[in-house]
C-alpha cells in the first residue's frame, strides 16, 4: 500500500471517529495536550480553548501517528524547556547531568516522546495494520493512548531523585516484571543510544539462553550505572510496553494511584525501626528467645534410629514459590484433589511469567504493601495441607531474630491458633504475650506506644474454633465484641478481628497463615496482600530431596524414580508429600535385599509402606496392634466425615486410646503430639495419611458386610470430602498393596477385597452412561481413578473391555488424571469416540495420553493448548502402524506451521483418516504446499476444515481450488 493511499484511509477512519471523539469531551482535551509532551504548560492550556474538531482530529492524528510532526513540533516533543521544567517541579533541581545524559541519548536516536506504544505498534513505533479488521483496535487505542500520556505526564513531573528512588523501590519486582518483554525494552534503550551496541547484545544473548531473569537484572543494572537521562527513557520505554507485560502494568497503576514519590512511605519506614535505648535489652533478649525457638527444624523419621531428629533450619529449608495473588477464593472440594487438577496449568503460567512472585521479605513494607494508609497492614497466605505454611512462619521468625529482614519491625509475636483454641475465656492481649513472652512484663506499655514497630503472626486460621465474621459490621458497635486496647479483656476471637481489621493498636500489622478452605472468612477483611504458596516449582523439587538425603546417589536415584511416575511427580509439589515420598522409597535404594519390582507405583502402594516402614521399626512395642490401628482410624474417619483435622485427649479417650499408649513409637509416627500451656493437641502429619488411616481401618473391620453401603453413600458426597479416602479403600483390594501390611495385621478380608471390587466395577459401568452434567464426568473419572488404584487388570478388562465411547468435554484434566485415563484406554479393546475437547490439557498431559491415543477412532482434542509440541505427540500417535484414528478435530490447538508441516508428514503413512479439523489456528501461506499435497494425495480424506487461519487470499484460493477434485472431498477455507 502507497504512503499516499495509507494517509487516506487513516484520514477517512478519523473523520468517521469524530463522533466518538466528540463523544470523549475532556478525554480528547487531556490527549490533545499530550500531542505536545514537552510542550509550554501555559501555552496548551490556551490553545484547549481554540480550535475545532478538526483542529482536535489534526491532534488525535498525530498520537496515531507521532511521525508526521514537523520538525519544530518534534522539538516540541522530545525536549522540556526551562521554563516548563520549572513550572512543572516547582523546583530548579534539574541535574546538569541529566541533560548531558539527554543530548547524548537524542543525538543518536528519535525523542522518547516520539511513540505512543499501544495496541498496533512494535517498539521501533511502526504501526501494523491486520488486514481482516482495519479498525478493530480504534477504541481501545484512544482509552489506551489516554492512560499512557497520564503515565507520561507523571514520569515528565518526576525530577531525578525521584526516578532513582522510585527505580530502586521497584527494583526486585521490575525484575520480574519485564523479564518476557526484555529483549525489546533493551532493543528500545539500543535505539534511543543509551545502551552501546554491545550491552544490548549482552541483554540479548542471556535472552537466547533462555535466562530471562538474569537478562532483566542486567538490563536494570545498566541503566542504574548510567545516569538520569537513561533511567528516564527506561520509565517512558515501560509505558510503552506496559500492554504487553502485565506485571509492568500493575505496578505503573500503582504508582499512577499512590503518586512517584516513595520518599514519606520509607521514611514512615525508618521511623519505626528507632527504638528507645532503655528497650534494647529486651529487644535483644526476645531476639535470642526466638533464635533458640526457631533454629532447629524437627523431623519424624523411620529410616533413623532416632524417631525424632532435629536439623539446622537453615540446612533443611527449601525455598518455595510463593505468588502475590489466591488462585481461588471460594474452594470447597478436598484440597489434594482441587489443588491437583489446576496445579500443573498454574505451574506453567508461574514458570511463563504470568503470575507475580513474592519472597516472604516483601509481605510487609515493600512495593507490595505500599499504600496511603499508613504504615500498618496485614497479609494473609494461603496454602493447602503440608505446602509448608508453619514452616514458612518459623523462616520468617528466625530470618527476623537473626537481623535479616523487617528490621524495622521492634517486636514480632507469633501465635497459633491451635494453641489459642485452648482459651475458653476472655483475656487480654497483655496477658496472651507474657504467657508466652513473661520479660515484658514491665515494657509492654512502652511497646504499646510503638504500634507500627510491631508484627503479630497468626498461624493456621482454618483451625481456629472461633467465629470471625469480618463482614458482621455489630463487631465494631456492640460493646460485647469491642476491643479498645491490649488490657481490656475480650474473646479471642474479637483480639484475633481486631488486630487484623487494625481496630486494636491501629499501625499494627498482622500475617494470617491459613488453608484455601478458610479463605471465605477474610473476604472482607483489610487485608493488603492475599498470597498463596504455589509449592515448588521446577528444580525446587529436586533441591528438596538434595537436602533430604545426605547420601547424594540415594537422593538422586528416589528423585529420579518420583520424576518417571507421573502419579509420584505429581504429588511432589507438596513439602508434605516429598516427605512421605523420602520416607518410604528411601530404603528400595539403601537396602541392596529390596526388590526393585516392589518400589510403590500408585498413591495406595506408596501409603502402604508407609505404614509398614513404621510397623516395622515400632509394631513390637505395642500389644494388640491391629486394634489399636483400628480404633485409631476410626477416629481418623470421623474426622474426615466432619472435615476435623486437630484432636484432643478427649478424642483419644473417646475411641480407647490412652493417651499413655502414646509413649508408643508407633502412635508417635502416625500423630504428632503438641503440647501447649494449657492442654494436648494431636494431627496426622498430613491429611492424606488420615484418609489412608481410615479406609485401613473400614477396610480391615472384621464382617463389614456394609463395605457397599459406606462407598455409595462416600462417593456421593458432592464435597469431594471423601474421594481420597475411596481411591485408597479400592487401591487396599489390590494384593499387591495389600500383602506388605499382612506381615503385622494379618490377612485382609476376602469378603471386603471381593465386595470393593464389585462396588467398582458397578460403579465404572453406571457412570459410563451418566456424563451428561460436570458432576457426572467428574464421579466417571473417579472411578477410572478406583481402577487405576485397585491394579486388577483382570477387573478393568471385565469393567472397560467392551467400552466404546468416553467424554469428559469440558472437564479440566490434569497430568495425572490423563496418565490414569491412558491406562484405562489401553485396557480398552477399541475406542469408537474419545471427546476431550476443553480440558485444559497441555504438552504434558497429553504426553502421559500418548500411548493410547492410537487406539480411538473418533479423537477429539481441540481447545486445548497443545502447541506443536502435543500435536507433535498426536503425529507419533497417527504413525504407530496400529493407528485407528479416522476422524481427528484439532481446532483452536495452537498449532503453527511447523507442527502442521509434520502432521501433514505422519499422515502420509496413515491410510485410515478421513476427516481432519485445523481450523481456527495459526496457519500461514508456508504450510499451504504441505496442506494441498495432503488433499490431493491421502486416498480416503473427505473432508478438511481450515477456516479461521493465517492465509492470504491467495493461499485460501489455492486450497479452494482443491474442492471437488476427488469425489466426495469437501475443503474449507
């Protein structure tokens, strides 16, 4: 298109814009005085008052289209006078630096001023038009180019100091912020002169070598070295690129909305670290108290003569990936399973950058937190069962007392409330601390004076027994609930609220620990950061069992054992589950007599030695320990049916369990035991061994004839409380998980292992013709999880042999639901239709599907975000010579050239296709060669959808030309 003819349609979508620009009044205003950046702020606010919509079209082209300006505007734009740099900061602190820094960097490029990047352009400023929608992005460039010469003006106001101070506030998260868009941004500062040709190709090459977090801190590095004029180009680059990077944008809304200037949020900051010099011992010695409290990181274990050992905190501690943000806020499914079925896709986006990072550092007084309310603020994590949520809290206690962060904390205090649910009466705060902290008796209304000093950490909130009702307004007006101060004697409950809501000593601030389940009740809360431990991500997870095993081969080979099964990975996000896996496949590699066919494959296995490792090493020291298992979970089964996780002696007592029984090394392993000054709380270490402990015990009670009754009722629960608690019930009727615990238990029930299998296999067969609704794919694919677990081929053969169709559209499914799908297709004699379509599947869980995929012959896997690396797995599967795939819809893949190109290569060699669906991709003109030698050679296509691609009209015509050359082939384009 001529220059000539490109002037004119723009000029034509102006006039036809003017409407709206009418429409827009003082929006239009603001934007035309933004056509002149560096203009007189006196003169353009004269000039509003002249001038018509054309003089304000003249002034929208411009933004459009910066380049057009004269040389005298350019001027205009890409330099600030005197008189306005005056004007504008109120102040002559202009650096004569900076515009030494300033001539340089324009001398050898274009102004900054000279681009607006919205949506449209790229960094050189160039403006791309897509051909099917000329004007598709008019609108939200006008409300976009609108908000980024607000973000211009603010940078322009901002004097030197300012952009060096607010640079190193924002410095950590800017790291991460611009790490999927640094490559640019250096191309841009390249441009603009301010990079040397070799720094920018240093930036580049840490982008080519796939370290996008050093690239960025490099990137930053040079910039802070340079001077102002750099760093002011940099902010302006960012604002051009903030539509791309979304943790860039959040963080210029942040500082859009709470002003440039950091300065009085620091100083608010430093001003509490001060303390008197008469507190300094008890500082120091409270320090000391927590430093002794929290060296030491206590672990359980069987595989060491000890039962109990301690660790150097700092030795065991394994970083895990924390995200500022709650994926999910209202939960109400079992958390292993929920958490499992989206951990993997939330995983991914972590890794891709998505998701904003936080470091237990930032929870308080950072760029995270800041705010116009002062200094005080309360944070709330989130996390599931075992993530490491306490551990978290011991970190940062000890990181405090060790004088590594929030130095400007004076006093931190940590609370559980597991130990505060013992309070059955009122108290005051006073006396909650000196319970625990009995030094401060005679300081505490020194400390009082200081709020802003203080940190109260509250461990574990979906223990607590208490009502907290943050949306009940009557707390804050009903005399019964008021808590004014920390001598006045209330509810724990209404301490707890007011602290968090900062009612009580107000400038306080306050970290709330709890599980996702829990989250509801700080849903009106003030709280200023919401973020939840993710777990480990990527190599975290093999640190941990670095740091688990001191023998280096031991932990490499488990290691690697838990990464070849997909089951076992999985689980492996959880510092819980990575303990119970070091725990139980430990020995298969130190003991050179175990049998490596043994080593567990399935959660039920895994659980099963488990047990046995702790029979084995405590089962003599306890008479009738069959009994005694049993009656302990039967407790644990009444906590999973009334979702209770902390027991008492009152508990014990209540299923004939002494709490004497508990000097046993035995019920050491299987409860922990917490004392506390006024009474004795029990937990299994984790859930999941609760679930396991219950099923062992329904399973193994002699003559449970109502074994069908308990599952049909506990597979019906719409809560998912007990889905955990089934697959291990059907896993325990396998024998092969089974025999290992019949050494010290005794041989299991025939009547149960045959009543369970056939509660499974009516199951499997009744939820195949029921998945209609979500609910119904859902209790299908638990089932496929029960036969997975049962590991009785002859069972699934008998169950799945005859099935011929499965769909679970719309359901997402996560890696391990695809491997336990896989191994119920392959169990299958032919798949007639397999609909998978809107699963949320991704590369990996269609790799565990792989080596079945061959098998179906109606596949249906689009909308889901395979890129060409999954189909590149469904062409492996097309050119197995078992192949019985006749109809693949691939629509809405992901998929690009180069993944058609060799889908295009595995059809070749396989005859049995007929219908293909590739529409709605990326396909452009360099695969059309591939895509007509398809048409016009594979014997028995009829038909191919490719509608909605990349083609230029005349690809499409020549893939059209291609419609009725054969008999009864339909191609769409």
């Amino acid at each position: 298109m001529s220059s000539f003819t490109f002037n004119c349609h723009l000029m034509v979508l102006l006039i036809l814009c003017i409407p709206q620009l009418q429409s827009l009044g003082t929006s239009v205003d603001i934007m035309a005085e933004g056509g002149n950046w560096g203009g007189d702020s006196v003169a353009s606010t004269s000039n509003k008052q002249q001038g018509g919509i054309l003089t304000q079209v003249g002034k929208f082209f411009k933004i459009l289209w910066p380049g057009t300006s004269s040389k005298k505007d350019g001027e205009n734009t890409g330099t600030t006078t005197e008189k306005q740099s005056r004007i504008e900061s109120g102040t002559s602190m202009q650096c004569e630096a900076a515009e030494e820094d300033r001539e340089q960097c324009q001398s050898r490029g274009q102004g900054i001023g000279d681009v607006v990047h919205g949506p449209g352009t790229d960094p050189s400023g160039k403006i791309h038009h897509d051909p099917d929608s000329p004007n598709k992005d008019s609108s939200s460039l006008i409300l976009g180019a609108d908000l980024t010469l607000a973000f211009f003006e603010l940078v322009k106001q901002c004097n030197d100091f300012q952009l060096f101070q607010l640079t190193k506030f924002y410095r950590e998260r800017l790291k991460q912020a611009i790490e999927e868009g640094v490559e640019s941004l250096g191309l841009m500062m390249r441009r603009q002169g301010c990079f040397s040709e070799r720094e920018h190709g240093s930036v580049a090459e840490l982008v080519v070598k796939g370290n996008r977090r050093d690239s960025s801190t490099l990137f930053l590095s040079l910039v802070m070295e340079k001077g102002n004029w750099p760093r002011r180009v940099m902010w302006e680059s960012f604002v051009k690129m903030q539509n791309e990077l979304p943790k860039l944008n959040k963080i210029l809304k942040e500082i859009q909305e709470l002003g440039p200037d950091p300065q009085e949020y620091m100083n608010i900051i430093r001003g509490l670290s001060e303390l008197p010099s008469h507190m300094e011992d008890v500082q120091q010695k409270h320090k000391e108290t927590l430093r002794a409290q929290t060296e030491a990181l206590s672990v359980n274990t069987i595989l060491m003569n000890e039962k109990v050992k301690d660790f150097r905190l700092l030795d065991r501690y394994a970083e895990l990936t924390v995200i500022s943000t709650v994926r999910d806020w209202t939960l109400v499914e079992h958390e292993l399973l929920a958490r499992g079925r989206d951990h993997e896709e939330w995983r991914e986006k972590c890794l891709r950058g998505k998701l904003e990072k936080i470091r237990t550092d930032q929870l308080f007084h950072s760029s995270f937190t800041r705010s116009k309310s002062g200094s005080g603020s309360s944070s709330a994590v989130a996390g599931v069962a075992g993530i490491g949520k306490t551990t978290m809290v011991q970190k940062i206690v000890h990181d405090w007392a060790t004088g590594k962060i929030y130095k400007h904390f004076q006093f931190v205090f940590s609370f559980k409330f597991r130990d505060l649910n013992t309070i059955n009466c009122r108290v005051t705060l006073r006396e909650l601390i000196l319970e625990q902290y009995p030094y401060f008796k005679n300081v505490l209304g020194e400390v009082w004076k200081n709020p802003g000093g203080l940190l109260f950490i509250l461990d574990g909130l979906d223990e607590f027994k208490g009502r907290i009702d943050f949306a009940d307004s009557r707390r804050d007006t009903e005399p019964q609930h008021k808590c004014p101060d920390p001598e006045s004697r209330c509810e724990v409950s209404d301490i707890v609220y007011s602290l968090i809501q900062h009612k009580l000593l107000p400038g306080c601030s306050v970290l709330v620990t709890t599980r996702p389940t829990a989250l509801h009740l700080l849903e009106k809360a003030e709280i200023s950061v919401r973020a939840e431990i993710l777990g480990f991500v990527g190599e975290e997870r093999k640190e941990y069992f670095t740091r688990y095993f001191e023998d280096q081969m031991v932990a490499t080979a488990v290691f690697k054992h838990v990464e070849e099964n997909e089951i076992l990975y999985t689980m492996s996000y959880n510092p819980s589950y990575c303990w119970i896996l070091g725990l139980t496949l430990g020995p298969f590699f130190t003991q050179t007599h175990q049998d490596p066919q043994r080593v567990p494959k399935t959660i039920t296995q895994l659980y099963c030695y488990f047990i046995y490792n702790i029979l084995k090493n405590h089962g003599r020291e306890i008479e009738s320990l069959r009994e005694v298992l049993l009656r302990l979970g039967q407790m644990a089964f009444t906590g999973v049916a009334e979702k209770k996780i902390v027991f008492t002696d009152g508990d014990l007592i209540k299923y004939n369990l002494q709490p004497s029984q508990f000097l046993s090394g035995f019920l050491m392993e299987l409860l922990e035991r917490e004392d506390s000054a006024r009474s004795v709380v029990y937990t299994f270490p984790h859930l999941t061994i609760q679930e396991f402990v219950a099923a062992l015990a329904q399973f193994m009670t002699p003559d449970r004839g109502d074994i069908k009754t308990l599952l049909i009722e506990a597979h019906g629960m719409r809560d998912g409380r007990f889905e955990v608690f089934v697959r291990f019930v059907a896993g325990l009727s396998s024998p092969r998980a089974a025999w290992i615990l019949e050494e010290f238990l005794g041989k299991f029930p025939h009547q149960t292992t045959c009543r369970v299998s056939d509660w499974v296999k009516e199951e499997v067969q009744r939820q195949i013709r029921n998945v209609v609704s979500e609910f119904g794919k859902r209790r299908l694919l638990n089932t496929m999880h029960y036969l997975f677990e049962s590991q009785n081929p002859v069972l699934a053969q008998q169950t799945l042999g005859s099935v011929e169709s499965l769909s679970f559209r719309g359901l997402g499914l996560t890696p391990i639901d695809c491997a336990v799908l896989s191994h119920a297709i392959r169990l299958c004699d032919t798949i007639k239709h397999l609909d998978l379509e809107r699963c949320r599947i991704q590369c990996e869980g269609l790799q565990r599907l792989g080596p079945a995929l061959h098998k179906c012959q109606d596949l249906r896997l689009g909308d889901n975000d395979l890129g060409d690396s999954g189909v590149k797995l469904v062409s492996a599967a097309l050119r197995n010579p078992d192949c019985k795939i006749q109809r693949l819809w691939l629509q809405r893949v992901g998929l690009t050239d180069s993944g058609a190109e060799d889908l295009v290569s595995a059809l070749s060699t396989n005859p049995s296709l007929t219908y293909l669906s590739l529409a709605d991709n990326s396909l452009t003109d360099r695969c059309v060669p591939a895509l007509r030698r398809l048409i016009l050679t594979h014997p028995r296509l009829k038909l191919i959808m490719l509608w909605a691609n990349k083609f230029s009209a005349d690809g499409r015509n020549q893939l059209n030309n291609l419609w009725g050359t054969r008999r009864g082939l339909n191609v769409y384009v």
